[in-house]
C-alpha cells in the first residue's frame, strides 16, 4: 500500500516530513518504497513511530530515511529528475530488438510449444527471400541507434537460407545507415551441423537455445524424432563454447545462452536442473514460468501449476545458484539479474517484458514468416492461436511510422504504464517492475487485466519478495553476490564491425 502524508497541492505538515512511499512486509520486517526506487527496510515499531509523526531528527531512523531520500527537506529535486531521465532513455529511442520468424517448421515436438509449430512438411510457412529483403528495409527504418535481429520459430536452422539472406542484407544495409547492429539466433540445435556454425560463428551470431536439465527431463518435454533431444543440445552447446574459446573469448561472458521453461515436471528438480546448467558451462540460467500461448494453453492440464509451487521452486534453485557462487562458480539468474540491477545498480537494463512501459512497439516489433507485423513475438503467438489482435500490418503495405503510432501500439503503452494501472500504482515493487498486456490479453481477456489475479505478477512479486528477503537478512556474502550479478558485462564481440561501437 502506498502512505500519502501530503495531499497534493496542500501546504506541507511541518510534522511529517516524509515522502509519498509504498511498503510491504517481508521477513518481519516492512519495506518503504518510494517513487524513484530507493528502498528502506524499518521495524513496525519504526513504522508506527512515522504513522504518528514521531520521527526523532537525532535517530538512526531518521538518518537512514535521510540517506535514501525518504525525508522532503533532504530532497534534491534536480538528482532525481535526473536518474529518472536515465532510466527513462529508451523511450527517446524506437524499437531496438527486431524478432523474425524465418518459418514456422520445427522438427521437435515441446510440450509447451508458445509458437504453434508446424510439420516440417509445411513449407507454405517459410518466409521468401522477397518477404526477406522487405523485412530488412522495414527495421532500418527504426530510429533507434541500436538494433538486435533475433530470429525465432518455429526453428530458424530449418530455413537457414533466410536466416543467411537477412544477415547479410542487414550487414550491407548498415554500411550505409551506421547502427550498431547485432543478431541472436534462437535454436533448438539439432539442425545444426559444421558449415552452419562455421558460417554463424564467423558472422558473430549469438547462439541461444533452450535446455530443461538434465536428459531424462529434457528429452520428455522436448521429443526429437529417432534422436535424443538432449543429446544434440548438449553436443553442440560444447562446440559452440569450444569455437569461443578458440577466438579467445572469455567463456564466463561468451557461451551458448540456454534458456528454461519450467513445467510442472521440472518443479521437483531445481538441483538437478541447475547443475545440469553448469556442468555445461552455463553461467547465467533464466527460470521461466510456462506462457499461456500457443500449445501450452492446450496441455496445461499437464504442465501447468500453481505460481506458490514455482516460487517454491525458484527459492530451491537460486539457493542453489547462490551455493555454487559461494564455492566460487560464478552463475546467476535472469530473473534476480534484472530486478536487482534497478533495485541496487539504479538502471534500467530494458528488459523489454518487465519495464513500464513495456516494450510491445516502442521496444520491439516481429515479423512472421509472411510479414506481418506485430507488437512483439508474444502478440505473433496469439495472432497464430487465431486472433490477430496485436497485428500492425505488413511490410511492403505500411510505412514505419502508421506502425508505431497506432493506435494499437498507443494503447499497449499506456495498459503497461505502471502509474496508470489500478494494482500497480500502488505497489511496493512498482518502480523496479512491469507488466505484458499480451499476457493480460491471453489470461484475463483484456490489455489492462486485473493484477491481483495475474500469474505473471505473482511470479514478480514472489520473486522480489524472496530478493529483498536476502538484502533484508544482509549476509556479506550474499549482498555482494547480488550486487556483481547488476554487473553490465561487454560484449562487444556481438557486435557488427560495420557499426559504430
């Protein structure tokens, strides 16, 4: 809840001297938030000592408050317009991550697929090189000086021709328009083969994949037809890490970026799951929920669970992250990363689902396979449940600018803008936190949903409960463990020689 000691527009009560600020039980304790995301933990005796107007100037409560710009005298205006600005940047920029589906085809069978997959048969799903090309021209004309071209599916390898097509065309585009220009592939692996990865690596595309532990689990969820799922991913994310080291890279900062989705199968094997990880070489694991596109809706009866039981799962296994950072392997997870980097590092590492307002247009833009465009990937995957909702139109029929000044992509900016949503204004976790109106789209039937009642909001909220628990319980160790997680690491191997650094 959010403690409103001044009205607006009042004269200030010289009594209390404090700031607007939300707070939140955790551990015992209570935490006061504030609008521009400083944070305080304080006793109930303290927080009832402010509720009367108590506050002792000579306290160490009163510094504490002091210290985190929780006191209205002590105040500088000029400082926090300043880091908001900064943390607001992106919204002076335009969409910088481009997500492309070469074809739906994939060869692997996922119980959770959020893409619709087709038959591998389906080659009425692979995008043409004149769709391509007119792909290419579309993203050049967004006005933000930094672009990412990720390609997804379906699985990208199985129209690799396109995924060259694109890459080459951007490179050549950019020659001319000097952004700095970088692309992920997205791939399952067991397309791969030596001539794809030679050409890849030497063109500098990030390789990322998906990896749901250990092989018994993995090859269950995700079935590959007279092979072992597993096997082959495993194979290939040691090649790719190989050719890395090869280039002297840093393998802490450079290797195959595997990617979890958490079903309920997975939710009694965090351990087991994490070390899978790192005996790979894996040093940063992302723990997703299941998402209610695609197939998943149809096998939920399967797969799908409580959020209480995967915040159970996720204590377990960053618990275990955290024991393995302690005997010196240095891991961390997605999730934790992101929000403590605004929680304790002060930015925002724009993180396209958790910022407000989100990224649905003014961050991001994909294209399918016959160039459509939409707001994100996760409007394409409802587009192919049947409802083209967050459809922008097509390249080669609509300009750069009726896309991202539609009224489409008008109104998701506003439904994820925090202060403008009903539960989120006045929630503690507010400024380090954001929401998908895809999600609310897909779950609740509307782009502003009802947050209480969201899955995604309970996965943030328990997730930043279980952070600040740590920050609260204040272990040496531990903190600094948090902190070098806020660490942004170069990796400017990514990026295009032809850019600008």
């Amino acid at each position: 809840m959010t403690i409103q000691l001044t009205r607006i527009g009042a004269r200030p009560d010289p009594k209390t001297p404090l700031v607007p600020f939300r707070m939140r039980e955790v551990g015992g304790e209570v935490l006061l938030t504030n609008a521009w995301g400083d944070w305080v933990f304080v006793s109930h005796d303290e927080l009832a000592s402010l509720a009367r107007a108590q506050l002792d100037a000579s306290s160490a409560l009163h510094q504490r408050l002091a210290e985190r710009n929780f006191l209205r005298d002590k105040v500088d205006v000029e400082k926090l317009v300043e880091r908001a600005s900064r943390k607001k940047a992106f919204l002076q920029t335009g969409p910088n991550l481009h997500i492309i589906v070469p074809t739906l085809r994939c060869n692997q069978t996922c119980v959770y697929c959020h893409a619709s997959r087709a038959d591998m048969s389906a080659t009425d799903t692979d995008m043409t090189p004149e769709t391509a090309a007119q792909v290419v021209e579309f993203i050049f004309q967004s006005t933000s000086p930094r672009l990412t071209i990720e390609f997804q599916g379906g699985e990208p390898l199985a129209n690799f021709p396109i995924v060259q097509k694109v890459i080459e065309l951007a490179i050549d585009t950019n020659r001319q328009r000097d952004k700095t220009l970088e692309f992920t592939l997205v791939t399952n692996l067991s397309l791969m083969d030596d001539e794809k990865l030679a050409w890849l690596v030497e063109r500098k595309v990030q390789i990322c994949t998906s990896l749901d532990g250990p092989a018994a689990l993995h090859d269950k969820q995700r079935k590959l037809a007279g092979a072992s799922a597993h096997e082959k991913a495993v194979y290939w994310i040691r090649r790719i890490n190989a050719e890395y080291e090869k280039l002297g890279l840093d393998p802490v900062l450079y290797h195959v970026e595997a990617l979890l989705t958490t079903t309920r199968e997975a939710l009694a094997h965090p351990q087991e799951i994490i070390d899978s990880y790192v005996e790979l070489g894996c040093r940063a694991i992302f723990l997703r929920p299941v998402d209610p596109f695609g197939f998943a809706r149809q096998t939920a009866a399967t797969i799908e669970y409580e959020r209480k039981a995967y915040l159970d799962f996720y204590r377990a296994a960053l618990g275990r992250i955290l024991e393995l950072n302690r005997q010196g392997t240095q891991v961390l997870e997605r999730y934790a990363a992101i929000f403590l980097t605004k929680i304790l590092a002060d930015e925002d590492p724009n993180y396209l689902d958790i910022r407000s307002p989100c990224g649905a247009g003014i961050g991001q833009l994909a294209y399918n396979y016959d160039g459509r465009i939409f707001t994100c990937d996760e409007g394409r995957m409802v587009h192919q449940m049947g409802d083209s909702f967050f459809a922008l139109g097509k390249v080669g029929e609509v300009r750069y600018r009726q896309v991202v000044l539609s009224d489409t992509v008008r109104a998701l900016t506003v439904a994820s803008n925090l202060d403008a949503q009903p539960d989120c204004v006045n929630c503690t976790y507010s400024p380090y936190c954001g929401v998908c109106p895809v999600h609310n789209y897909a779950t609740q039937g509307s782009i502003f949903g009802r947050m209480r009642e969201s899955s995604l909001c309970a996965v943030y909220k328990g997730i930043q409960d279980t952070l600040f628990d740590l920050l609260r319980q204040n272990d040496p160790t531990t903190v600094d463990i948090l902190k070098r997680w806020t660490t942004v690491r170069d990796r400017t191997h990514f990026i295009q020689a032809c850019a600008t650094p």
